[in-house]
C-alpha cells in the first residue's frame, strides 16, 4: 500500500501544470499568483515517512502515478533516497536538490526545476528537522 495525493492544477493564465503548495507561490512558468492552494507539503510529508518506515526508502517497490501530484511525489522520492545515500554528508539537501534537480532532462517543462526544488526545501525542511529520518 503507498499513500497518492489527487490533485492536478494548471494554470489559469498559462496552462503550466504545478502546485501552489503555499500562500503566495506562483505559477512558476508566468508568475501569476492565483487564489486557488493546495496544501500539499504536509501530505507529501506523511506519504514519504510512510514508505520509508514501511520499506526502508522513499520509492516503494511499485508506483502508479495517477495526478500531477504523484508525479511530483515520485521525483521527491528518488531525490531524498539519493540524498541519504550520497557520499558527501556535509552537503545539505538544499545543494543536492539543486544539482540533483539540474541533471533532469525537464523538456518543455523547464519551470517545473524550480519549483521541485522548493518543493524539496519545504520537504526537507520538515523531514530533517523533526528527526524521523
Ligand atoms: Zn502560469
């Protein structure tokens, strides 16, 4: 069992699919700020600290990406699997993500760097924090 998160947004003014996660976060390919949020931060905390206490890592065995959530979930997976078992353990997730995050083939999606990677602070932010990793 993996816990998903159901929810898709584009953009109203662009179309660019993203995920205002938080007050004031626009869209990262125009940079409108719309009304519509999503507080996705928390819940892709719980989803993560469930696979990995359930697997030993943040990717399960087998993930159905069903929204644009699950993507992004997906992507956050692997980046913090990579990270605790990077070789250099002074670097902090902030670095890795960006460097990481910069090696990814985005495509017509370059925006999207961006904004994982803040995604990933918010993330790492609160998984490091908090001690449970
Ligand atoms: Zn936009």
């Amino acid at each position: 069992m993996t816990l998903h998160i159901n929810y898709d947004h584009s953009c109203s003014n662009c179309k660019a699919q993203y995920i205002p996660y938080d007050e004031k976060v626009p869209c990262p390919n125009c940079n409108i700020v719309e009304e519509e949020r999503f507080d996705f931060i928390p819940q892709a905390v719980v989803s993560m600290r469930f696979n990995k206490s359930r697997s030993g890592s943040y990717l399960p065995g087998a993930w159905w990406v069903g929204s644009l959530s699950d993507h992004i979930l997906r992507l956050l997976f692997s980046l913090f699997d990579s990270y605790e078992e990077r070789q250099d353990k002074e670097l902090s997730i902030n670095s890795f993500a960006s460097k990481w995050l910069s090696e990814m083939n985005w495509g017509e999606q370059a925006y999207l760097e961006k904004h994982l990677l803040l995604i990933a602070e918010k993330v790492g932010e609160i998984i490091y924090q908090e001690g449970s990793a």
